[in-house]
C-alpha cells in the first residue's frame, strides 16, 4: 500500500468558545489517551459524521505490508464521543501535539465543527475528519475484511484488536452503544 505524504496541517486561530476555551472531539483513542491538560471533559454528540473503521493504520497499529485498522470520521449520521475542554493559552501546544499523533500520514483533515455537549450547550470542537482522496481511506469494505485486517494489524503503538476493544470498552462507559465495533469485535476474538 502506497503512503501519502503528510498534509500540512493549518488548524489557523482556535476557535475559541462561550466559555472561553477550546474543545477538542475525541471519538477513538483520543477517549482513552488523550495526551493533554483539560479543564473539563463531557460526552458529547457530532451530527454529519460517525465513528467508522476506515483508516488503514500502516504505522500505529500495522504497516505497510500488513495493515490494520483504525477509526475515522466519516461522512453521514452522528457520533457520539467525548469533548475536552482546553486552556485556550495552551491551544498553540495543543494543537502541536495533536497534529504530531494524528497527522503522521495527513489522513485526516482537522478542522472545527459543532458539537452538543451532554449539559445541552453548543460549541466548537477540534476535529479529525478522514480524507477519502487519501491511500489509507478504505472506503466501505465488507466485515469480513475488517475483521481480517482488525486481526492482523500489529504496529509499534499495539494491536487494532486492543485499539477496537479500547473504543468499545470507553463506548460502554459512555453508555454508547456501537452493535457493529461489538459484533466485529467478538468475530476477530473467534466469537461470532
């Protein structure tokens, strides 16, 4: 599998919300590892993308030869995960390491879109949506695939089993509840 180059990242100004900071979208590891000081952290619902295996993972959690799975954004339906709410005086450093973990490859295109907060308010939150023009985008691919890439996929940051048991184990906290990543994930593990 080809490898695109990484995209230049231009998360620009932050878009600084009501209260004064910045939120950031987390919908796969950013849930479990997010890596950076927070002020506050709510579930949270974004309308017009949901949470999909997508992304080839050729450097985390498979290579180039033998690639795994990982999760995207993608285009339709809704996604509910949690926003963390930044120092806006931190947002410079912020946005550095984001752009350090998650655009090694420039597959995804960060931006800012609206999510609900559980409490009801509405604000901006930082976003990593997939590319589809990028090599890496799988686009749809049937589950018996998945389930065969979800197995093989090993890499230096673990396993996409462990990374799709993690999303599914932090989904259940959240009382959030993905019947596909489930079901996927009993299939890799031999179950269904």
């Amino acid at each position: 599998m080809a490898e695109a180059g990484p995209a230049a990242v231009r998360w620009g100004p932050p878009v600084v919300a009501e209260d004064g900071g910045v939120w950031v979208f987390a919908y796969g590891s950013l849930m479990w590892r997010p890596g950076f000081a927070f002020l506050e952290v709510r579930p949270a619902r974004l309308h017009g993308y949901h949470r999909a295996l997508c992304i080839y993972s050729i450097r985390g959690r498979g290579t180039a030869e033998k690639p795994g799975l990982v999760l995207g954004l993608d285009r339709g339906g809704a996604c509910v995960g949690l926003a963390y709410r930044t120092a806006a005086a931190d947002w410079e450093a912020i946005a550095a390491y984001l752009d350090s973990r998650e655009m090694i490859t420039g597959v995804y295109r960060p931006t800012f879109l609206a999510a609900r907060l559980n409490d009801g308010r509405r604000v901006p939150a930082y976003v990593f949506i997939v590319r589809r023009d990028h090599a890496q985008y799988t686009g749809r691919l049937s589950e018996e695939r998945i389930v065969e890439l979800v197995r093989q996929g090993v890499g230096p940051r673990g396993t996409s089993r462990e990374y799709l048991e993690s999303t599914v184990r932090h989904l259940d906290d959240l009382d959030v509840r993905e019947p596909a990543l489930r079901r996927i994930l009993r299939k890799v593990d031999g179950k269904g």
